[in-house]
C-alpha cells in the first residue's frame, strides 16, 4: 500500500472544546481490492495505470468528517464520523 495524497482540517468551532475535522486520503493498494475497507467512507477502483509492475493496483480515496472533542494533556476524541459527499 501506497499514500499518495492526504490532508486533514478543522473545518468548524463548535464550542472552545469541540470541533468537526474533515480528513481526505488517496492510496494505491497492491492486488486486493480495498471497497469493503473504505466502505461507506471512500471508493476504490482498478488503476488504469499498471504500468509494468505484477498483479492487480487499486486507487482507493477516503473521504470523512468528524466531531471531536479536546482533552486534557494535549489529546483530543473523537466523538463520531460520517461520509463525505465526494466533490464532482
């Protein structure tokens, strides 16, 4: 497995302890197809890139927002997540 891309984000105060953080990341899994993983979270699909390398690649994108809460010590929770809608 590769990580190509990925970036997280506060994207809304809540109150001075709580907030929503949007986190997106791209991957190229080597010959396993990794929907079931990502889920309701992301999609994947069969790279068109194969280049010359063995066996099956797979893009997989995981797309997320969740509420978290800080804690004491510098540590934060998270309280939920959900899906984001992919932009198109």
């Amino acid at each position: 497995m590769r990580q190509n891309e990925s970036y997280s984000e506060i994207t809304k105060w809540i109150s001075a302890t709580r907030f929503v953080v949007s986190e997106e990341s791209q991957w190229q899994v080597k010959e396993r197809d990794p929907s079931a993983t990502v889920g309701q979270y992301g999609e994947a699909e069969k790279s068109e890139d194969q280049s010359d390398e063995p066996g099956a690649l797979y893009d997989a994108l995981f797309d997320a927002k969740g509420e978290c809460e800080l804690l004491p010590n510098d540590k934060s929770q998270v309280l939920n997540t959900q899906p984001q809608k992919t932009k198109e």
